[in-house]
C-alpha cells in the first residue's frame, strides 16, 4: 500500500479525516510538525503533516491463518502425546529380537527401534521439502527429519503447504536440531570430582577416545584428570593407556573389581575429573556386561555414563544397541564414533531423537587428540548437509 498524507492545523482533525476517507484500521505511521510564522511576527502556528496507509488485508489474514496454523500444531502434538500414552501402543515400536531382562532399573523407557517407511512429506513444499529429502537421503528416519524440519516452517499462502521461514537450509536445521536434540556441553569439574564412565561393544573407540577428552580437559581447560581402566581383558589396553596417560602426566590405575574401584576413586581426591575406561563387551552378552556394572557400582559413586556407538552402525543395530545397554547401565549420554567412516550419518538425528539422550562428542579419526569434536547443533547440522 502506497503512503498517504493529510495536511492541516488540527492533529485530531487529520486523523478523523483520514478514517473517514479510508476506514479506521488505517496504520498511522507517524506525523510532522512545522511551525509557521503567521503575518504577525509574534503570533506562530503549528502546522501539522499526517502520514498514513490503509491496513493490509493480506497481512491481516496471513496472521490469523498462522495463529490457525499454531493451534493445529499444537492440537497435534496433544494428540501424539495421547496416542503414545495408549495402553500397549508402543510394543510395535520395539525390535522383535529385543527380549529384556524382567526387572528393568526405573531410568528405562522403551525407545523406538525403526521407523515407518510410508511416511510422506505432502504437506511440505519448497525448501522445506527439499530439506526433508536430503536428510532423508542421509538415512534420518522420515519421522525424524519430520520432527527436525517443522519448527523451522511456516505456511506458504500459494501453496497452503509448510515451507521453511528461514533463509537457508543450515538455519532450519540447526533450529530444528537446537529444538528437538539435547547437548551435554563440555565436561567441566562441576562437583568435583567429577566421574564419567565409558561404556560400549568392542572396537568402538572408548579407550582411544577417553584420552582424546582427556587432552582437552588437561590441555585446554587446565584440570586435574585422573583415569581409572578396568580393562584388563584387551591385550594391549593397559599399556596404551599408560602410554597416554604418561604423555599427559596424569595418574592411570587399573582395577578388577568393585572394592577396589572404590578405594581407588577414595585416594583421587585431588583431581578434577575422573574418567573410567571399561571393556568393550557386546550388546548381546548380559552376563559380562553384569560384571562391569557390578565393578562400577562397587563404587558407590555417582557417576555420569557415557554410550559410545559406531556411526558406522545401521540405525536399527545402534537402537538395539542402546536398548539393550540402557537394560544394564544408568546411560546419560551418547558418544559417537567413525563419523569418518561413513556417508550418510542419520544416526546423529535418530539416535538422540529415538532415545531421548543428550549427545556429547563425536569422535572423527584417529588422531589423538585431534580427532574429536563437542557436538553442538551446528556441527551436527554440518556434517548432515556435507560440509564436512
């Protein structure tokens, strides 16, 4: 709408005027004063310029359908609240295999497995479809990418369809990520000492990349750190540890059971953090893996545990994965590992989507300690769109 303007002597009078003429939804955008000399040298008048527009009815009718919009969001949300809390309508959510043992600790919830194949996206246009299929191109679950991409979407009006209302993909998704994805952040020496568990099957990285943390709580935040191994099965384990440990100039031990680990972490009370090296046992065995619980909780400590999972996993492996380590450990975190390994990380979404756990790290190479990243929403959202 193109500007409009009254001139005249009365403020009121030009605002009456301008209604009159155009409605009273008129926008007022703001006036002029002028003082005018009048034939009389000491006699001034005000003079008065009125700049309006008529109301946009189109911006008017955008708001209301995106308040309408809002609210249909919002009703189904409730709605997918209530269809989860139906008795017995999350048993097809989990794998078949995946017996659990009969007393499951209270931190359990069941976690969904896999994920439907027929959803589509034909509520989505543009951008915002766009989005959708990259991640799915990148093995996100639908359901997943679905969640991500819609706080990051608005209605278009051409097409009555979700389209992003952001500028770019990277913004929507770290919005979306931000929203929906928990963080640990770094570890810090909050209540010292502080005690971080590594737990998960064999060959995934724990050792290698627990000193990789190690480094940069030593390195770069200049804290006590001391590593306790219970390790002792791994040929080798043991001595690359020291190995690390006398790199960074920090306390190693090694211990086999419960009552040691207690008398262990007992002495260490002059350090920041104390990280915790466990054997990698497969996710399958639950009689080994009772053996490092039974270790750990000899401690009598609390403790932050961290899951360390493959990227190279297949997403149904990894849920099983944590499913059946969550049977066992109090898990709080997700630690990932070999990003460098594989091209389509969808793991990074429906992992923490599914499980509902905060990620931390992400291991990308080798490299000690270089190879390791704080994982944050704009790294995960890096390395699903490639810029990576």
């Amino acid at each position: 709408m193109s500007v409009k303007i009254l001139e005249g002597d009365n403020l009121e009078t030009l605002i009456e005027k301008a209604k009159a003429a155009y409605g009273n939804d008129i926008e007022i955008l703001y006036y002029e004063v002028e003082t005018k000399t009048g034939w009389l040298p000491f006699k001034k008048k005000k003079y008065y310029r009125l700049f309006f527009k008529e109301a946009d009815r189109k911006e008017d009718e955008t708001k209301a359908l995106k308040e309408e919009l809002d609210t249909l969001k919002s009703l189904l949300s409730e709605l997918r609240e209530e269809i989860k809390q139906v008795p017995g309508n999350n048993q097809q959510e989990v794998l078949p295999s995946y017996v659990p043992p009969p007393d499951l600790p209270s931190h359990i919830k069941p976690t969904v497995s896999s994920s439907p194949n027929n959803i589509n996206f034909h509520e989505f246009t543009g951008d915002a479809l766009e989005l959708l299929r990259i991640l799915e191109s990148k093995n996100v679950y639908p359901d997943v990418a679905r969640e991500i991409v819609e706080p990051a979407c608005g209605l278009d009006l051409e097409t009555g369809k979700l389209d992003l209302s952001v500028p770019t993909l990277r913004e929507a998704l770290e919005k979306g990520i931000a929203e929906k994805v928990k963080f640990t952040g770094r570890i810090s020496a909050e209540n010292k000492p502080k005690i971080v568990a590594f737990v998960g099957p064999t060959g995934v990285g724990k050792t290698t990349n627990l000193f990789k943390i190690a480094s940069d709580l030593v390195i770069n935040q200049q804290l006590k750190v001391g590593v306790v191994s219970i390790d002792t099965f791994k040929v080798g384990a043991i001595q690359q540890g020291r190995m690390y440990a006398n790199i960074l100039n920090i306390p190693f031990f090694t211990v086999s059971e419960g009552k040691k680990l207690k008398e262990t972490l007992a002495n260490l009370t002059d350090v920041d953090v104390i990280l915790i090296d466990t054997v990698g046992r497969s996710h399958y065995d639950y009689w080994r893996l009772g053996e490092i619980k039974a270790i750990l909780h000899g401690s009598e400590r609390e403790m932050e545990v961290n899951l360390v999972i493959s990227c190279n996993y297949s997403n149904e492996e990894a849920i099983e994965v944590v499913n059946r380590y969550r049977s066992i450990f109090p898990v709080t975190a997700l630690l990932l590992t070999k990003i460098d390994e594989t091209r389509k990380p969808g793991i990074l979404l429906n992992l923490p989507v599914k499980t509902e756990l905060s990620l931390s790290y992400l291991s990308t190479g080798q490299r000690v300690p270089e190879d390791i990243k704080l994982l944050t929403p704009r790294k995960v959202a890096d390395y699903l769109l490639g810029d990576l």
